[in-house]
C-alpha cells in the first residue's frame, strides 16, 4: 500500500514481519477539549471510508452520541494509488482551505511536513488548526464520546439520530471490564482477521483463524442470555465489535481465508449483530456494496455476495433484564 517517508511519498511498506501481519501503530493523537466539537459545529471533520471497519467505529460513534449536525463526514474511496484516495479519484478541497489535494497523504504532508508512516483513515481534521487531531480509531471515539450535545438539539436536528445517549459509553463501574474486553476482541477477532488474510507462513495464518474461531464461539456463548455484552444498553464494546461482524461474511470470510464458518452460523452472535444493526440509524453507517467491492480491482469477477436478512427481527428484547 506504501507509505510516507519525511513526509514524501514511498511504495515502501512494513507490514509483514517473519511472514507475518504486523500492524502499524497510529501516529497522530493531540487533545481537545471535551466541548470544543459541540461549541464550534463544523470546525473539526470526519474523514472515513465505507470498507474500513475502524473508520466504521468511528462513525457509530458520531451516530450514538447524536453529533452528526456537528461533524461533518467525508467518505473516502476508490481505486487505491498512493494509499487512500481522497474523493474517489476527483480533487478534493481540504476543509477550511483553499487547497486541493488527490491523495489523503497529501493532508498528512501538509499536517506534518516530516511525517513517516501509512495514510490511514479514519482522520479527525481541525479545519480552524489545518491538522489531523487523530487517526487512531478508538481515540477519536473517546473524543466523540466525550461530546454531548443538548438532547432538545440532537431531537430537532437529527430526526433519525439513533439511541442517542448522552450517558458516557463507558460507565465508571463497567469501565475496567469494557476495556479487556475491548483488548481481547481487538487481538483476536478484530486484528487477528487482518493477520489470517495477510499471513505469509502456514503457522501464523493457523495461529490467526484459530483465534479467530475461538473468539466468536466465546463471544456466541456469552450472548445466549445477555443481549448486549456487558449491560442492559450497549457500550462501547458493543460498537467496537459491530463493524466486525457487518463485515465477517462478506469480507473476511471470502477475503481474508476466514473460512471455518460464517457469523450465520452462530445463532446468538447473528441475532445480537442484527440487534444493533437494526436500531435506529445505525445502519445509516453501513454500506455492504462498498465493503464488498473494496476488496476487486476494477474490471475484476466480483463474486455474489453470501445471502444474509440483516432486517429479520432478532428478538432479544427480552434478554435485557438478563445483562
């Protein structure tokens, strides 16, 4: 995919390590005050693409905590030259400049001239600052989850906001517990598909699908009698885990030699997903056409994707007393 050197763009990149995937850390992650994003509505937007499920995080996020009207969100995509293109291919005027720019890393470049690594997206921009605030996905949720903007101006502006809560998605006494959760979903659900699909060795694509599979029958056998992972409303773990399963049959099954079984398979897991896909406006966030065709280059045979009623009613509103 390449990357940027001191801010130069290289077709270098360093992602498999001993035939292995080994993911980048993020590299951007300044602060802002709490209310800033609800005090200045416009100043700062989201940059996401449709296929990657940690843009996806990010965008639940701005749903649940009713910022919509307060972040604008740009959807990135299209055929992948120099990484991330910025609009499909078209130019693309930067937020809050006059400036026009093709790739997304031309935005890192012109954040930190000096910059080294991917051009990743997601991408929280500060129009006013002409910076990236953060590309790092669960830091940018913990900003949008620090926002909340009055209940009467989420109701007027946003009709079909979803369950907006302006309770924080991370409880004080849930706090520890949503956090190693968070971790092992990340290490073996949500990263280990990503090392499944680029393994180079037999022994690490091995290690990487069995963990995978253990994950989501572990998580198949704690949503028997809880309908959401850890309390009677989702938390964050809820919508860390999502963007997993949207994707699981369509992506990392077909793609990523995921190929054990389907998230249709367990019966509690694919009813919680539909669950949550089915609340109001969550799945505003979700485009299957685009996660699918992500993975084809243009003029490619693009395989039908497998048949699943994401509308089909799950029926887990009474397991809520049971969380």
């Amino acid at each position: 995919m390449g990357m940027l050197v001191n801010g130069q763009w290289s077709e270098q990149d360093n992602i498999i390590v001993d035939g292995a995937y080994v993911r980048e850390k993020s590299l951007c992650r300044a602060a802002i005050e709490p209310s800033s994003i609800v005090k200045s509505p416009g100043r700062y937007h989201l940059i996401a693409s449709w296929s990657c499920p940690w843009s996806h995080r990010t965008m639940l996020i701005r749903q649940v905590k009713g910022l919509a009207d307060y972040i604008p969100l740009h959807i990135t995509g299209g055929p992948k030259i120099e990484g991330y293109s910025a609009d499909h291919g078209k130019v693309w005027k930067i937020p809050g400049s006059e400036l026009e720019i093709i790739h997304m890393h031309q935005l890192y470049s012109l954040s930190d001239a000096s910059y080294t690594g991917r051009s990743t997206v997601p991408i929280l921009w500060d129009s006013q600052l002409q910076r990236i605030v953060s590309n790092e996905s669960t830091h940018i949720m913990d900003i949008f989850d620090a926002q909340s903007p009055p209940r009467h101006t989420v109701a007027n502006t946003s009709p079909t906001s979803p369950i907006y809560t302006d309770q924080p998605l991370i409880p004080p006494p849930l706090k520890q517990q949503i956090l190693d959760l968070n971790d092992e979903i990340y290490s073996q659900l949500s990263n280990a598909v990503y090392r499944a699909g680029f393994a180079e060795l037999q022994s690490a694509y091995d290690e990487a699908v069995q963990q995978v599979f253990s994950m989501l029958q572990k998580l198949n056998n704690r949503l028997k009698t809880s309908r959401f992972l850890l309390a009677d409303q989702p938390t964050l773990a809820d919508w860390l885990l999502l963007p997993n399963l949207v994707r699981f049959d369509i992506d990392y099954h077909l793609h990523s030699r995921c190929t054990l079984a389907r998230l249709t398979d367990y019966p509690h897991l694919w009813a919680y997903a539909r669950d949550l896909y089915n609340l109001p406006g969550i799945s505003e966030t979700v485009n299957f056409a685009a996660i699918h065709q992500s993975n084809y280059a243009p003029g490619e045979i693009l395989p039908l994707i497998p048949q699943a009623n994401w509308q089909l009613k799950s029926n887990r509103e009474p397991l809520s007393s049971a969380a």
